[in-house]
C-alpha cells in the first residue's frame, strides 16, 4: 500500500483559509484608499501615485515598527479588533513629528496557525487606525509558520511612508531657550513598557486580564489594551498654522529618552511635574511594582503622548486650537539652557 502523499496543510500551512482571509478583507482595504491608490490588493506589489505637484521640495519620510509584548495581552484576552490600531499608531506618529503626512501604511503579520476571524479582526484595527491617520492601507503579508509560533500565537510590523516639503521638516534644530514644552493626551500606556507592566501586573500584582485593575473599576485587560492615539489630524492642523520648532513622540524611553532627541546641543528640557492629568493607571503600576519615579518617566509617557515645542507667545492659541480639535493639552515645561550637568532633562 503506497504511503498517503502529503500537502502544505499536513505541514500546517492553510493557503485555502489565506485566500478567504484575503477575499474577507479586500472591503476593510479599500475603505482606506486616498486617489492615490492604483488597482486593489492581491498583487504582487501595492503601486500609489505620487503627486509632487503641491511641494516645492518632496521628501520621503518612512518608518517601521511593532506593538511589542503588548500583544501578549490581546492574545490572553482573546481580542484583537484593537491591537491593529496600536501598529498604525506607532508608525504614523513616528511619521508625523518630522511634518510629514502619512500617505500609505503595509503591515507583516506572523502567524502559527490560519485564523480567519481573528486575523481580520487585526485588519479591522489596522484599517480603523489608517482611516483616523488619513493614510491608505495599500498591502500587507500573512506568514502561516507552525513550528514557530504556537497555533494562537502572531506577531506583528508595520511600515508607513510619508512626504513632507523640505523647507519644513521638523527637525527641533530651529528650537531656542525660552520656548515651551505644550504635552498633549495619551490615552494610556500606549504600546511601550509593557515587559515591565506583565512582570508588575502578572507577577508580582498575581492579576489575570479578567480581574478589576485595583481602583480603575475596568479589567486589567480593558486598561491594558486601550489602544494608542493617534495624534496625526491634529498636528498637521497646527503645523500649518502655528510656528511649531519641534515635536516629540514619547515612546519607548519616555521622558529622558526622547525630548533631547529633537534639542539642539547647548538646551535642555525642564519639565514641570503637576502641570498635566496623569492617568490613574500609571501610580497603581509604581505602587504595584514599587518602581522609582526616575524609572517611571523613562519607561511611560505618563499621560504625555506628544510634546510640542513652540513659542511661549503662541502656546495660548496653540492649546485653544488643541481643544476645538478634541485634545487635551497642557504647558508643561519649557526650554533651558544646558548647564555643566550635560542633563538633557530635568524633571521637578
């Protein structure tokens, strides 16, 4: 008796569920589709039409990032319509602090086994993510790797490229002493630190997704998986109509790491505790994990998504305009001069 030949899907592999899942999205892609956009997905690459018309000095501006261990927690809680607007998240804000606007965005997913609700839930993210960026979800790539990931286990990337006119990329290289620091909203951890908020959580707290956050009345699963904020509509607004020098993303590094980014040599940052709403999740974390304040600001963004750096005389106006567009903001800081510390940030 000849021995039964074997398929790819005896090796683990589903192309059948992977050309459904792919048929299953095509409504979600499309819904995302600027003019620039040239056919539809299923090819062998994504094609968009550069118009370089309207700038004087086009530049391309791209990116690429993940969502970390923070997948983690949509994987024990078994939610994923969220974790996609987390990956576009973290690509466009990259995006937008240099001026640039967001134009497409493709994402890599990895995958143990063929889900085909679930992987489109992570689609419905991604897309809900690039409708609120402004940029089209032109491709992507779903790598079915049993042996590799565990059957519920995915990762996922994403890359994003944007264009801005040369003459106003935003570098912090016009900034100067005696401007302010105006900190705009997180919506909560975002999608960095959280190696250590599993180990505070999980260990050390003894919590489960499913238990109450001590004192925020909602699950550690619902806080733990807000998605980040998508700051891209609004900056651009004020872009054009104020004088912004610079523009930090508070990501992985928090406060220390981030802000001398964008600080020419001889400045440096002072940072004004008390003068923002930090949310509630970031004190139970450090009562919880018994973290030092330092290690907080260089971990979390502490309720401060984005900081923009602008003329004291403008901040008025800027935090007025920050309201009407849905954002909460605060002056939380201004710029100094560097002393012989060398301290890129103080922090009082």
């Amino acid at each position: 008796m000849k021995d039964r030949s074997l398929s790819y899907k005896d090796a683990g592999v589903d192309i059948d569920g992977a050309n459904l899942f792919v048929e299953r999205i095509k409504p979600l892609v499309k819904s995302t589709f600027r003019k620039e956009v040239l056919g539809n997905i299923g090819g062998f690459g994504a094609l968009f039409h550069l118009d370089m018309s309207r700038l004087k000095y086009p530049v391309l501006v791209s990116c690429t990032d993940g969502v970390g261990t923070k997948l983690r927690i949509a994987q024990w809680l078994g939610k994923h319509d969220t974790i996609g607007i987390d990956l576009v998240a973290m690509n466009v804000n990259d995006l937008v602090v240099q001026g640039a606007e967001p134009l497409f965005f493709l994402d890599y997913m990895a995958i143990g086994k063929m889900d085909v609700d679930r992987n489109i839930a992570i689609v419905e993210g991604i897309s809900r993510g690039c409708l609120e960026a402004g940029c089209a979800l032109i491709g992507g790539e779903t790598a079915e790797m049993p042996g590799f990931y565990g059957e519920d286990e995915y990762d996922l990337a994403g890359f994003a490229v944007g264009i801005v006119d040369r003459e106003k990329i935003i570098d912090g290289s016009a900034v100067r002493v005696g401007d302010v620091l105006i900190g705009i909203a997180s919506s909560g951890i975002h999608s960095n630190g959280y190696s250590l908020v599993r180990k505070v959580v999980f260990e050390e707290g003894k919590l489960t997704v499913h238990d109450e956050m001590p004192g925020l009345g909602i699950t550690v699963g619902e806080e733990l998986l807000r998605p980040t904020r998508i700051y891209v509509k609004a900056v651009l607004n004020l872009i054009k109509n104020f004088n912004i020098k610079g523009i930090v993303h508070v990501t992985g590094g928090g406060f220390y790491d981030n802000i001398p980014r964008i600080l020419p040599d001889p400045c440096r940052a002072l940072v004004h505790r008390g003068t923002w709403d930090v949310p509630p999740v970031f004190p139970v974390l450090q009562d919880m994990g018994r973290i030092e304040e330092t290690e907080m600001f260089r971990v979390f963004n502490m309720g401060i998504g984005m900081i923009l750096v602008a003329p004291e005389k403008e901040s008025g106006d800027i935090l007025d305009r920050l309201s009407v567009l849905g954002e909460k903001a605060w002056v939380i800081g201004t710029v100094d001069k560097k002393d012989d510390s060398r301290k890129g940030v103080i922090i009082a």
